[in-house]
C-alpha cells in the first residue's frame, strides 16, 4: 500500500491459526446505490491440530441466512457481530478436509467501497472497488483476516451488463444471469494468497493493453482519460522487465492489471494481480516534470514480488512489504532517470525519516515497537540501499533471489532474509554473519551522530582522520558500525579510501601526497547520518564547486547553509543555482540561501529566476522568497501570477504570498483563484491551506463563505472537501458551518465524515451528543468511532 498513514501504535500479537484456508470461493452481488450486497462464499479448510471442533471465521455485521459444513446445514455457531464461532459436530484431524458455506448479506462500512452520483458529486461514475488492508475485506466476505494464512481463491460477481470488473487472477468465463440486463464475471486466483490481498472492483473503464512480453498487462482507465491512462502507464511493462531481471525472478503470477478509482483512500493497493490507484495517478507530459506517478505505480508492481509473492507473517514486519516496494520505485529512479536522481530520491527519503523521528519519536523500522509510515516506507528503503552498499550488488542481489525462491507464496519474517543473507555469502566464506545490520537498523532505531575531524601531517604524508560517534542517549539507539567511503581530492588528484566505523571512537591514518582541497564523508550518501563536520568553509566551498558526484556537492551545500551569511556564501550558492547542471543542485542551493533574511538574497534569487529551464527549481526559487518573508518579494511574485502558466509554479507562488502579505491583504488573492482548475488540484488546495492560515489568525465572514461553497460545492475533489472542512473548524460555532456538517455527516467518503464529525466536536452545540452517539452505535469503522467518541466528550465538557 502506499501513502498509507499507519497510527503510532504497537501492533497486536501475531494470531494463532487453529485451521489452514485451502480455497475461497464467493458469489457476490452488490447493490452499488444501496451499499450493499447478497454473497455466498465457500471456505475449503484443514484443521492444524488433531481433535479440530470448532473454529471461527472473520465477518462484520453480517446477515447471516445459512451455513453449510460439508452440505449439511448447521445452526451450531455464535455471531457477535465480528466473529463466526462454528461447533462443529464432531473431531476432525489434520489429514480432514471441511467446506464451510455460509449464505449472507451485508451493507459494508469498510473493505468494500460504492462509488455513485450524489446530490454534491453529480458527475460521480458507477463503480465499486475493494481496500483489504491492513484487516478490512472482512467486512464484505467471510474470511480468516490476518496475513499469516495463504490460498487460492475465485470471485463471481454479478454486475450491470455495462460495467466492467477486476479481480485477482484470471477471468475463466463471463455468461449471462438470470437477472435481466445483469451479467457474472468468474475471477480465478490460481496461486496462494493472504485474504487482506482479496481484490473487487468493477466501473465504466477503457482498457489500455501493455506491450508487455512477460504476462498481459492492463491498465484500466477512465473513457473520457483515454489519452491520459496511455500515458501514465505506459512503462509499467518496462518496469516488470527491471524487476524480473534485478530480483532475478520472473513476475509470478498469471498477469497484472491496475485500475484507477474515484476516491480511493490510498495512494494505491497492491492487491495480487490487481491493484487499484487514486486518480492522482493521471498525469500528462506537460506536467512531468513537476509530478509523475511512475513512484506509485513502480510501488505497487514491486508488491507483487514483495509482499504478495512473499508476504509478512505479522504486521510488526511490515517492513519486507513496504520497504522494498519502496525501494523498488527507488531502483525504477535509478535506471530510467539515472544515478544522480536516484541519489537524490534516496536523500529525500532520509528527510522523510529523520522528519518523522523528530515529529512524532524514534521508532524502528521493524514495528513490534509503533508501526511508523516513513519507517516502514521511506527509512526502510533507504537502509536496504544501505545493506546494499554493505554487501555489494552481487551478493545483495543474490541474497534477495534466494529470499524470493525460498519463501515463494509463503509468510516471512526479518529472520527469513538474514538467513537468506547469511547462506548466500558464506557460499563463498565462512562464518560471516550479517545479523549486526539488522540488529542495529531494524531492530534498534534512530541513526548515528558522527562529530568528524581531520588534518593533515605534511611531514609523514597522511591524513589524520578522526571519527566520534555520540554515545547514544536511550537503549534504542545502538552504537553504530558501517563502512563509509571518503573522497579525498587535491588538484586532479581523487581518492576514494574506504573506513570501518564501529566504535564511538574512530582514527585513521591515510596515506596521501598533498593537504586535500577537501574530504567527503560517506561519499555518495549510501548512510544515514547526522553529520557534525569540523572544517573551515574553504573546504566546503571547494566540495560544492569540485565535485564531481552532484550528491556530493548537495550536501556541501546543506552543511553550509549552517554557517553565518556573508558575501561569499551568497556568491558560491548563486553560481551554483544559475550554473550547475543538475536541477537538485540549483534547487538545493535555492533553499540554502532561505536561511539568510536579506533583502540582497531576495534580489539575487529573483536574478537567478531567469536563468532557470526546470519548473522545480523556480518552484524552489518561489519557496524560497516566501520562506524569507520579506516584502521585496511581493512584487517579483505578483508579477509571476500573472506570467506563469505552470500550474504547479502558481500553486507555490499562492502559498509564497500567504507567508509575505500582511494578513489583511492575501487572502483576497487567494479568494480569486478558487475555481482555477489544475492538476491534482494543486491551486485550490493551496487557496484552502491559506485561507486557513487566514481564519487561523483572524475568522473572517468572506474566508468562511468561500470555504463553505469549496466544502460542499459540486464535483469538489475529496481532498480539497477534506481541507476545507478542516478548515471550517475556526468557524465551527456558527450555525449555517454546524448545520452543514450535520446535513452531510453520512458522507460515503470515510475521511470525509471524520472531518464533519470533528467540525461538530467543535460546535459547542449539545443537541449534536445523542445523534453523534446512535450514529456510533451503527458505525463499524475505527476512524469513523474514534472521531465520534471524541467530538462527544468535546461537547460534553
């Protein structure tokens, strides 16, 4: 799954099996304008244990009509409204084989979504799809409900003859119902998976096929997006090819399909052979540049390996899905844009976590101890990249084959790739064992703090190298060891001297003919550190300038945005933002001279506007200026209004201007770009986002109404409704918001209820308790009780 915002929580205890699935098999018919649906699913079990009695299947309010044990029908069982428990008549034994059948209807809250037009989205499509992660298909089929049991499984779907569906598998056959104008579409999963992988969907879809020469590829894409979908997806073959040859194993299943949803509440789910995709996945060469879906759709192909094929056998391992499907659309970066990007993905994926640990505390990667999105997303993919560095390409390579091969359509666990790693390099060693690498990244948390120090003795001809790490100040955080890479230059004169750290004290003795210009420490950034580098600026000047590798010079530049502003910082960060030939470097450089509060800044960033051809870095120009909060800005930003066509340059110029204008003043220039169109709808949420920094400072009549009419406007992207209901909260004691969020409050987009149930937590209005709380009697959804239990007790005080 991606962008998906796990809460800071420890995960449950694995769940012991009592009964292995063998085989699902289901009947579905939904109701898409009722939200609801009439199924019949079939449970082909084995008991794990002799003198197997009983046994309990997962579904949430249900209707239970009948259920079958091996053909006889039986009334032997509890339901609470969560849990199946079925007595069963008498003992069976391991070598038995059950089918349960149960006969049922629900109208699901979770796990399966009804997409239709409503009164405030009128131009919604027919569409139904499913989201079974982490534990939710449970709420649409009786199922086991946890990762660690794999099987087969089959969907026959009936659905209206002009809808087309998508399921795991295969489509064995399509045949007429004997209900007038409905058709039934029969999906086939030949090949073992986890239940939460179970996959639903159906819509009015073009279908673009891939040219792929592995398996068929489909992509399924709006027909009024044709163009768009053709575009997006294009490389999705290219990327199966990448894999199969980087993992050295062929894409296993019998073919892969995507489809785009409206309102997905995801970035995409890796459902097995047929994920499903947000309609942000959509984007056009014209906008390439500064957005591409190919990370989300490269994310989620690489699932199908790492997490489907080979799946975590507990959520507190998460990590061997989400890290290395992370890293998979890191690998994409690096063969189809090249080895600079893919350095600067990966440095942007060490701002992700050390952001993370700072926001919310240091947690590892392995989720036993707080399940933690830019953990098991973007720390985790920048440490396989370090192992990677640790191990070498061959055996690293080789080490994720025999991973793949050995635990093929089965459940995993950090232990399983140590092993793997281990068996691997001791083919050609003996009694190797990388275990410390999981012990200290996977395990521990944080990441190490070096205080680093070098001179430089002209008489002996060597380089004194000093490394300290600080001793780590919790138990979490272990002592560090890692080899790091030094480059050592002078002149034409470049070195690359490999170090061991492994100890809070480190020193070194390196053999070089002259005083280097400078030292880079972890050269190429394959670890991540805090760094606190003891040298002069000379130095750091001469490793933004001389470098060769642009990683290198970023962060030269990031050190020295650290250091007091004068002349000559201003005059190497310019050079490099008019000059250099990487867009990362200039940008960097952009942001680097945010740090000086200087209206000469602002002027020589202006200069350097021109002399730009990448829509990022005057992106980063524009950030730049707002971030200084001057208002020799105001005017080069005004006139950008006016002269851009980018939509993504006006997106950041809007929200520049909200940090520049007095209060009084900005919001008027928001309000006029309210209904301005763009993609992924980047300008009206930067209109929202400032509108509330507005009514933050001061509630204002017109932010309100302006706010009001994007909430619960017509054909409103769900994000942008989310915002600026959120928004609304400065208002939430006044009735016409109140009432409309009570008027809404059974919105069928669940982020969207939470934000109107919150909006009335903060009504102050009491008569909104007892609705509140017979609605959370009905509700079935965490996020959706959670928010009603606290918008309750905020109005009871």
């Amino acid at each position: 799954i991606a962008l998906n915002l796990y809460s800071q929580s420890i995960p449950e205890p694995e769940r012991i099996r009592t009964y292995d699935v063998l085989h699902y098999d289901f009947f579905i018919s939904p109701d898409i304008l009722n939200k609801n649906i009439k199924g019949y699913g079939k449970i082909k079990l084995s008991p794990l244990n002799n003198g197997f009695n009983k046994f309990e299947i997962d579904a949430i309010s249900f209707n239970i009509n009948n259920i079958f044990i091996n053909g006889f029908e039986t009334k032997d069982f509890d339901y609470d409204g969560k849990k199946l428990n079925i007595n069963l008549n008498k003992d069976y034994n391991i070598s038995d084989t059950l089918l349960c059948e149960i006969n049922y209807s629900c109208s699901p809250q979770a796990g399966l979504y009804f997409i239709y037009p409503t009164e405030l989205n009128p131009d919604f499509p027919m569409q139904i799809w499913s989201q079974g992660q982490s534990e939710d298909n449970k709420h649409w089929i009786p199922i086991y409900d946890y990762p660690n049991d794999k099987s087969t499984s089959e969907i026959k779907v009936e659905l209206d003859e002009n809808l087309v569906s998508i399921s795991n598998g295969y489509l064995k056959e399509s045949y007429p119902s004997d209900n007038p104008g409905k058709r039934i579409d029969h999906w086939v999963m030949d090949k073992p998976h986890s239940s939460y992988l179970i996959m639903l969907g159906a819509g009015d879809y073009h279908i673009v096929k891939d040219n792929s020469q592995i398996v068929p590829v489909e992509s399924y894409v709006y027909k009024n997006r044709i163009n768009e979908g053709e575009y997006s997806f294009r490389n999705t073959g290219a990327m199966m090819e990448l894999f199969n040859e980087y993992f050295d194993y062929v894409y296993p299943w019998v073919n892969y399909k995507q489809v785009v949803v409206k309102d997905f509440i995801y970035g995409g789910m890796e459902n097995t052979t047929a994920t499903v995709l947000n309609e942000r996945s959509y984007y056009t060469p014209e906008i390439e540049n500064d957005y591409s879906s190919d990370g989300l759709i490269a994310h989620e192909l690489g699932h199908q390996w790492w997490g489907d094929l080979t799946t975590c056998r507990n959520w507190s391992e998460l990590w061997l899905n989400e890290s290395f499907a992370t890293f998979c659309n890191d690998i994409w970066t690096q063969k189809f844009h090249g080895e600079d990007e893919f350095d600067y993905e990966m440095l942007k994926n060490q701002d992700d976590a050390t952001r993370a640990q700072n926001r919310v505390g240091k947690f590892s990667i392995w989720a036993g101890n707080g399940s933690l999105t830019a953990n098991n997303y973007s720390k985790g993919s920048v440490i396989i990249n370090s192992m990677r560095k640790v191990l070498g390409d061959f055996y690293f390579k080789k080490s994720l084959n025999k991973f793949l091969k050995d635990n093929e359509y089965g459940i995993v666990e950090t232990q399983d790739l140590i092993n793997a790693v281990n068996e691997t390099v001791n083919e050609t060693s003996i009694g190797k064992d990388y275990k410390w690498m999981f012990d200290q990244w996977i395990w521990k948390a944080g990441y190490p703090e070096f205080d680093v120090s070098w001179n430089y003795d002209d008489e002996r001809k060597k380089i004194i190298y000093e490394v300290k790490q600080l001793k780590p100040a919790d138990t979490l955080t272990p002592v560090f060891k890692m080899p790091v890479d030094l480059l050592i230059s002078y002149d034409t004169l470049k070195f690359v001297q490999n170090i061991n750290i492994e100890g809070l004290e480190n020193k070194f003795e390196i053999d070089f003919p002259a005083k280097p210009e400078f030292i880079v420490f972890d050269h190429g950034n394959h670890f991540l550190e805090k760094l606190n580098y003891k040298r002069d600026r000379i130095e750091i000047y001469n490793q933004i300038i001389k470098s060769e590798k642009p990683i290198d010079r970023i962060m030269a530049i990031r050190e020295l945005k650290t250091y007091p502003y004068d002349n000559l910082i201003l005059e190497v960060l310019i050079n490099k933002l008019k000059t250099d030939e990487f867009w990362a470097v200039r940008y960097e450089a952009a942001l680097a001279l945010s740090e000086y509060k200087r209206d000469n800044v602002v002027k020589s960033l202006i200069d350097a506007y021109s002399f730009q051809n990448n829509s990022k870095v005057k992106r980063g120009i524009v950030d730049a200026i707002g971030i200084i909060k001057l208002s020799s800005g105001e005017s080069f930003l005004n006139q950008l209004l006016l002269s851009e066509k980018n939509e993504y340059i006006i997106s950041e110029v809007l929200k520049s201007l909200t940090k520049i204008l007095p209060d009084s003043k900005y919001p008027d220039i928001l309000i006029s770009y309210k209904d301005t169109e763009s993609h992924r709808h980047v300008i009206k949420l930067a209109v929202v986002q400032g509108l509330d920094s507005a009514a933050r400072i001061k509630p204002d009549e017109k932010i309100k109404n302006v706010l009001l009419d994007i909430a619960f406007g017509k054909n409103i992207d769900a994000r942008v409704r989310v915002e600026s209901v959120q928004a609304l909260v400065y208002f939430a004691k006044d009735d016409d918001v109140n009432q409309k969020a009570f008027q809404y409050i059974d919105w069928n987009y669940n982020p969207m209820k939470v934000a109107l149930i919150k909006l009335l937590g903060a009504s102050g209005n009491k008569k909104y308790i007892e609705p509140l709380k017979k609605m959370n009697e009905k509700t079935t959804v965490r996020s959706v009780n959670l928010a009603i239990i606290g918008a309750v007790k905020n109005l009871e005080k």
